[in-house]
C-alpha cells in the first residue's frame, strides 16, 4: 500500500507536558484508517501537527512524499487534506449553504469579486447537503441546528473541498446510534469512491467495524498497528486501552 | 412573503436616498447644513469601518488614526505640495492604503481584545507623531488647508455635502459587492470562526489583510474629503480615540451585518452629537450619552436597531412562520419521516454532482 499521509519522529510538548513523543506513523492511501488511544495519548494534537494547525517542535510530516511541516493550514487543506474538529465547529451565524459554499475547492485561490452563488457552486453544495440528508435545512442558520446536524454540516463543508483524504476527529461524539450507523454508512461509501480516511474515534464497534488499518496510540507515540482483527488481541493494546 | 419585505427594503432605501440628496434643499441654514455634512462624513466613516467590522468581526477602534492620515495626506499634499485638490485627496488615500499594508501586517496577526488594543495604539502613537513633528504637520497650531472652490459658506456645503453622499455611494456599492462575493463569504467565515476558516481553506491573512487596505482606503478618501471641506486641521481632533469609538458604536447600532447599517447608525447617532453639543455646549453629557447609548444597544439590541426592525416587521407579518420552534418541530416531522420510509437514505440519493 503506498503512504499518503505519514509523520517521522513527531515531537510536540506543551510546557511540560509531552503530547507526541517521536510518533512514526504511516497511513495508507485509499483505506480507512483509524488513530485510537485513551484520553490525552496525543491523538488530536497529532491531527493538529499534521493539518498545520499547530507547529511540531521538531519531526517531519509529509503528505502523498511531499514534506508539509509547518505549512500554513489553509494551504495543506487546499493540498487535498481535509478535516473536522473534535468539538464540531461550524460558522453559527451562516446558513447551512454558505457554511458549504465557503469551504475552497482545491487550486482555489483567492478568488475574487467573482459571485459566491454561481448556479454550478450551489448545485454541488446542494449535492452534499442531500447526500448527507440535510438538504431541507440549507436556509437554516448552523446555529438553529441539533448537534447531529451540525455534525453532518460540518462533514458537507470538508468534502465540498473536494479533499482525497478526510481527517475526522471522533465523528461519533454525541450522536445517537441510527445517525451512528448513517456516518459508518457515509464513510464506506466515500471511501469506495476512493477517498482515504484517518479517523479518531473512541466508539469501538464503529472502528471495528469500518477500518482497514488501526494505529493504537499511547503516551504521544504509536504502540500497535495493523487490521482489526490483529489489534483486538494485541496484548499491549488490551492493557493500554481497551482495558480487558 | 420574500417579495413582501423586499419591496418594503428597497422603498426604505430609496426613501432614505431621497431624504439624503433633499436635505441640501431644505435646511434651513448654513449651520444645520455643516452638521448635515459631518453625518454624511460619520456615514462614509463607519460604512468603511464596517469593512473590517462587519465582514471579520475584527474591531477596530483605530479607524480615527486611518481618517487622520487621510486627512493630513490630503491636507499637505495640498498646502505644502501643491498639488491640486483633489488629485491630492485620491494620491493621499493611496499613500494611506499603502501604509495600511505594514500597519495590518502587524494588527492583524493578533485577535479579539488584543487586536483592539493594537489599533488604539496606532491611535496614540500617531497622535504624539503629528504632534511632535510641527515643523511640517503645524503641530498643535494646526493645518491650514486652502479651500478648492471659491464659493460661498452655504454653497461650500452644499457641493461638499453630496460629495460624501457620492462617496458614500461608492462605498456601500463596494460593501455590497463584496458581501454577495466569495471573498466576502470567506471574511464572513472568518468572523464566525476563524481557525476553521483556514481548516477549509481559506487564506484568512491575506483576506483580512485585503479588506483592511480597502477599508484604510475609504476611510482616507473621507478624511482628506474632511480636510478639503473644513479647511483646519488639529492632530487632537485627528487623531482622537473617540473618533473610532463613536464609529464602532454607529455600526453597532444601526448593525453590523447589513449593508445600510452603519448609515442609520451614523444618522442617528451623528446627528444625536450634534444636538448635544448644541443643548449643551462644552459639557462632556455628550459623551455620557453615548456611553448610555451603547450600553442599551449591547443589551437590548445586540445584532443592531435594523435587524430589530426586520423582526419587528416578522412578527406583524402572518405569511411567514412565526416562531423558530415551530419550523424546528416541522422539520423535526420531516425528518423521522424520510428515515421511515427509506433506511438507506444516503445510499440512495447519489451525491448530486
């Protein structure tokens, strides 16, 4: 499997506080990745080092052999890496169309006077919204929104990026089982269509059951990985984490 | 009930078109004239500001510095350079839309308070600036700026007066076209959130660092207009940190997010000044006023006295669904019922690209 996005040697500490401790990690192109671990192992800072929301203190990131360390954020995400936030974060006071349409396609530059609700832009956030089954909500404010529709909302914006890979931070936090399924749902299917997910998620059944490749981390660093079936009895993983 | 209330918003706006360019004609005089000019002028000043405020929620209470440099721009450029008039307010401007590019360099990389205690400072630092260099600004005896018409007192307004309604023109033209554009929705998501923004890739920086220069540039343009018409220039009234307050506090009334809000804000709070000073002369009640005034406003009117019209009129209108709960509960129905009927909802509709 070739690699798209991989980090050597990932080093980030916040005061004393160590949050990656030389984390080496390889994820696979196409597959639907999963980053598990407990609370504070370095999980999101991870995601924040490898998106350019925060700098690693030293280490590399590539993305598709590319080197992206500490590139700007808005630059890795127009490279083709697009992402959600843990605490899901939407703009409140936009409707749910503009909160799509202000997502930038990748190569978009700066773009211009150029109308915002030109027909095509508008057809194909529509297009996500309904796929997502949000469609009758596009002229509501995200802030009038339930959680689960704001989840969704924000997963619409990412993909009308058009990103090859998605980094979702725990898309399962606060939803309730039938939508649960829905995003299991959803992301197979994205992922069919040929893009690569790194997902974070504490729910287990949810990354048993849609994950190629499972890294396991613990204490900032990567300690397992492989597919769920070899991860479910790995000896470390069980006394780490899963706590059996 | 959509053609309703835009027929209602085009009629309020070509009233208030209509109110502006009568004023002139029905003044009756020279004074009420002035103060009708120096509305205009906080009109064409707070629709500048609202470039920055409206658009990235930044705050700027700076905007009187950027008016000062406009105004001293055009002022030397004129008196000591001797360029005509209004060649010396567009090059003035300019020179001040360059200058924004350092300046938001460096406000802009801070957010929230700390961005507002930037461009106080710009304030401050100006002022002892303008001050100190009195060999060339005049200092504090001031800046004579030579008039560019030979007019009478009354004619002098009237031209200056739709002067800055025709500037104010071009900046709410400028406002609106940014706000229906994809950079206007990338400023607004920058406002709503914005290290999200970046996440889905927009550039934040360079966009608010854009619409800075644009704003820096209109607010010149009514600065050195400011200059061109008064005719006496003092760094203390240039550069005064009221000058900004008084414009943060008009869009915040009259609403942040719509295009004719900082107008009406600058109308009524422009021309509640001027009576002030005119009842009470010296007296700083003025400025307890105001302060009273804003108070009301974050309290009772948080989005803005236009935006409280528009539910105002929502509320007397039976067309429209009257309460949020109710459409919740609606589509609340909608929903259960779509998944009822076909589970596999998103397998089913293909993504409609």
């Amino acid at each position: 499997m070739t690699e798209t996005l991989g980090t050597t040697d990932l080093r980030k500490a916040f005061g004393g506080v160590t949050a990656l401790d030389g984390a080496t990690v390889a994820f696979q192109h196409g597959r639907v990745n999963a980053l598990i671990g407990p609370n504070g192992s370095g999980k999101t800072t991870f995601f924040n080092c490898v998106t350019g929301m925060i700098k690693p203190d030293s280490g590399t990131v590539t993305y598709a052999g590319r080197d992206i360390t500490g590139k700007a954020p808005h630059r890795i995400a127009r490279g083709g890496m697009g992402r959600t936030f843990q605490l899901c974060r939407t703009f409140p006071r936009m409707t749910a169309l503009e909160n799509v349409l202000s997502a930038v396609p990748p190569g978009g530059v700066l773009g211009g006077l150029r109308g915002a609700r030109r027909r095509s832009e508008i057809d194909r956030a529509m297009g996500w919204l309904s796929r997502l089954g949000i469609e009758h909500l596009a002229g509501s404010e995200a802030r009038d929104m339930s959680w689960g529709q704001q989840k969704l909302l924000e997963l619409a914006g990412v993909l009308m990026a058009e990103p090859e890979t998605v980094l979702l931070d725990e898309p399962a936090g606060g939803v309730n089982p039938a939508l649960l399924d829905r995003i299991g749902v959803l992301i197979r299917e994205l992922n069919a269509e040929g893009r690569t997910f790194v997902i974070v998620e504490h729910n287990m059944d949810l990354v048993m059951s849609i994950s190629d490749h499972i890294v396991v981390f613990d204490r900032g660093r990567p300690i397992a990985d492989g597919p769920p079936s070899v991860i479910k009895t790995d000896e470390r993983v069980l006394g780490a984490y899963l706590g059996v | 009930m959509l053609n309703a209330s835009r027929y209602l918003k085009i009629g309020a706006v070509v009233l208030l078109a209509v109110a502006i360019l009568a004023f002139p004609s029905l003044a009756p005089n020279p004074y009420i004239l002035s103060a009708g000019v120096l509305v205009l002028n906080y009109a064409v000043l707070s629709t500048s500001w609202n470039f920055v405020g409206g658009f990235t929620g930044y705050i700027s209470l700076g905007h009187g510095a950027l008016a000062g440099l406009g105004a001293y721009g055009t002022g030397l450029l004129v008196a000591k350079g001797g360029l005509p008039p209004f060649l010396a307010l567009f090059a003035g401007a300019a020179l001040v839309a360059a200058l924004a590019v350092p300046i938001g360099f460096a406000a802009l990389r801070v957010r929230g308070a700390s961005f507002v205690i930037v461009s106080i400072a710009l304030v401050l630092i100006l002022l002892l600036v303008f001050q100190s260099s009195a060999s060339v600004t005049g200092g504090s005896r001031g800046l004579v700026v030579p008039r560019p018409f030979d007019l009478t007192r009354p004619e002098h307004h009237r031209v200056f007066y739709y002067l800055f309604a025709g500037l104010l023109a071009v900046a709410l033209l400028a406002w609106w076209l940014i706000d229906r554009s994809r950079f206007g929705l990338g400023l607004k998501s920058i406002r709503e959130d914005e290290d999200k923004a970046e996440a889905l890739g927009t550039a934040t920086f360079s966009y608010k660092l854009i619409v800075f220069v644009v704003s820096a540039g209109f607010t010149a343009l009514a600065g050195g207009l400011y200059a061109l018409w008064f005719g006496d220039l003092d760094p203390v009234f240039q550069f005064s940190i009221l000058t900004g307050s008084y414009l943060v506090l008009m869009a915040l009334l009259g609403g942040v997010r719509q295009l004719f809000g900082p107008v009406a804000g600058a109308i009524i709070v422009g021309t509640a000044l001027e009576y002030f000073k005119v009842e009470y002369g010296d007296t700083p009640l003025h400025l307890v006023a105001t302060g009273l005034l804003l108070g009301l406003v974050v309290l009772f009117m948080p989005d803005g006295i236009l935006p409280a019209i528009g539910d105002l009129l929502k509320r007397f209108d039976r067309t429209q669904k009257s309460s949020i709960r109710e459409v919740t509960a609606a589509e609340l129905r909608e929903q259960r019922r779509g998944e009822q009927d076909d589970p596999n909802r998103t397998a089913m509709t293909e993504a409609g690209r």
